[in-house]
C-alpha cells in the first residue's frame, strides 16, 4: 500500500491523472465497506436476520439523489474551500467558530473509540490466522500483532496525510489505495464465500435445505425486526454514507469530476450487492458446521482456515485487512487536518487583531 501510494502521489505529480477516473473514485467510496461489513455483517445476520440489509439499503436508496445533493456539497466545496463535514456545519452557520469548535471536539472525541475498535478487530484476526485465541487478547498478542500495526498506520498517515501543508489540497496515494482495497477486500469476500458454498457444501440449495433440516431457518436468521427499525437504520445508513468523516472526505473533499457522482450512483449499489452475496450462506454454513452463534463475527476467516484452505485463508485475511487502514487513517488525518485549519484561522485572527492599530480618543 506504501509503495502504491507513493507511485500515486508521483505519477500526480508527472501530471497523469491516475484519481481523474470514474471507477477509481467509486471504488474509494466502497471505504463504507469497513471490517464491520467484511466479518461483522455475517454475525448481524446471525443475530437479526434480514435487518442488516437495511446498512446497504440505506446507501443504495440514497444512491438516487446523489446528482442533487452530493453534487452540489462538491461545488460548494470548491467555491468555499471546505475541507471536512465540520466545516459544511459551519460555513451553514456563518462559519460561527464556536460551532465549528464544538463539531471538531465531538468528532475527534468519536474517532478514538472508533479507530481503537478498527484496531482491535486488526489484532483478533491476526490472533485467528495465528491460532491464537482471539476472543482473549492478552499483552503478548497486544505487543505482537497489534504494536506493528499502530506503527504502520501512524506512518501511513503521517507520510500521506497531514504532512500536506494545504488543507484543500488532494491526496491520491490515499485515493487509489482506497480503490485498490476495495478490490482487495471484495475479492476476498467473493472468494470466501464461493469456497464454502460450492467447496463445503454443493451450493445454496444445498445450504438451505441443511439449514431446514436443523430448524435455523427458523431461529435467529428468520428474524426480520418490525418496520420502525427497517425505516430508522435505513435512514441513517443513507446519511452515513456521505456524512461519516471519511466518507465525506472521499466523496466530496477529494472529487475531482463531478460527472464522476454518475457513475458511483449505479456502480456503489452494485458493490454493495456484490459484497453482500455470500453473507447468508456463510452464516447458515457456520452454524450448520456447529459453531456457535456467539463466534459467527469469524465465519468469514475462520470456516476456511478450519477446513485446511490456508492460501484462501491468507487471502481473505489480506482482504479483511485491506479493509481497515483507510477507515484508521482516514479518519484520522481529516480530523487532524480539521484541527490544524481551525488552529491557523485562530493564530490569524489573534495577529490581525494585534496588529491594528487602536483608535485615539480626542479630548
């Protein structure tokens, strides 16, 4: 990813518009698609049934008033150099600094927890494939596994994210590592789930049928929650997808065509379907195989590497891993770089305001 980012950042320098493309800027948006979605999705489905739909339906009902609205975020991103979602909230509100104070707080106090989930799911796969435990993380996997990655993620961000002196200023190592995730980690997904639908057993019907037999079709997975719920989380998830810091820092901070909103209207939906396709099999499998509901958040990597497949396994780890780096740092140089802009407006200010010179009193 470092080197893919560097050759990125270069060839953007040599004037060759590798982030100017459609589908790259498609791609990257797929970062909605977090580690929660690569394992997490399948235990949901477990313990909600058809209610984790309404995460992927959200985005692609959403989809459809994108060319209105997303559009228009781009263009006033250019016209008043927004640079985060923070900055919108503001610039709405006469770019009231307190406002803006008050959103970059609340933001970076929610990025802590969220990267340090993001992280801890890093180390419980990497335990998995180790054949450590990983529903006990001690200090030896803790130093091991998850120490290495703090370091690589705290350079990835550094090297190409808030070193940038510029706040408006695009960064297309992140972009177009983004997208090559995205294909990484529906690889992956893809991959896992053919291997144990068409590899484990003999297809959907096969899993069905098995999963009749033992009645969990009538357990767990047969839960479709009530309407209010569906309406709630379709709605949020509608919103999440552009608004959640990282989201809105690749859809709109880092757009560089708006003719680009097009194609990721119909294209985003279609991943979505696309990444989505083997979640129920795979829940259905695990259980069928009787592991228990409580561990189905690691059906994805762990009913491959059970069956021996330990090529697969390292390729679905690499796809599960690919799928949190941008989520970490992401998030983490939009907030610093929100933090850093309102930091330099405030010095500004504070200059400009000793600097003139104060009136006399006649008299």
């Amino acid at each position: 990813m470092f080197v893919l980012a560097r050759w990125a950042e270069r060839a953007e320098l040599r004037k060759r518009r590798i982030t100017g493309s459609a589908a790259v800027y498609t791609l990257s948006l797929a970062t909605y698609c977090t580690t929660w979605t690569y394992y997490g999705s399948v235990g949901l489905a477990v313990s909600s049934g058809l209610l984790f739909l309404t995460v992927y339906l959200g985005p692609t009902l959403g989809a459809a008033l994108w060319w209105r609205v997303l559009r228009k975020m781009v263009r006033i991103k250019n016209e008043h150099r927004v640079t985060s979602v923070v900055d919108l909230l503001s610039l709405r509100y006469g770019r009231s600094q307190f406002l803006g104070a008050v959103a970059t707080i609340t933001v970076l106090a929610a990025i802590v927890p969220y990267v340090a989930l993001q992280l801890k799911t890093m180390i419980a796969a990497g335990a998995l494939l180790t054949a450590r435990d990983p529903s006990g993380l001690d200090s030896t996997v803790a130093r091991d596994i998850g120490l290495p990655l703090v370091i690589l993620l705290t350079v990835f961000t550094i090297v190409l994210g808030i070193r940038r002196l510029s706040p408006t200023e695009r960064h297309p190592g992140i972009v177009v590592t983004t997208a090559a995730e995205g294909v990484m980690k529906l690889v992956g997904a893809i991959a896992a789930g053919v291997f144990v639908t068409y590899g484990l057993f003999h297809g959907y019907g096969d899993i069905l049928r098995r999963a009749a037999n033992l009645g969990i079709l009538h357990g767990p997975l047969g839960d479709r929650g009530n309407a209010a719920s569906w309406v709630a989380l379709t709605i949020e998830s509608a919103f999440a997808v552009l608004f959640l810091p990282r989201q809105f820092h690749l859809a709109v901070v880092e757009s560089s065509d708006e003719r680009h909103i097009r194609t990721a209207m119909w294209a985003l939906p279609m991943y979505l379907l696309a990444i989505n396709l083997f979640v129920f099999p795979l829940a259905l499998a695990g259980l069928i195989l009787g592991n228990p509901a409580a561990a189905a958040d690691t059906f994805v990597l762990g009913l491959p590497l059970a069956s021996g497949a330990r090529t697969l396994s390292w390729i679905v780890f690499l796809g599960g891993i690919t799928a949190r780096p941008s989520r970490s740092t992401t998030p983490c140089f939009s907030g610093a770089r929100r933090t850093r802009s309102a930091r330099a407006r405030s010095s500004w200010r504070s200059r400009r305001t000793r600097s003139r010179p104060r009136s006399r009193r006649c008299g």
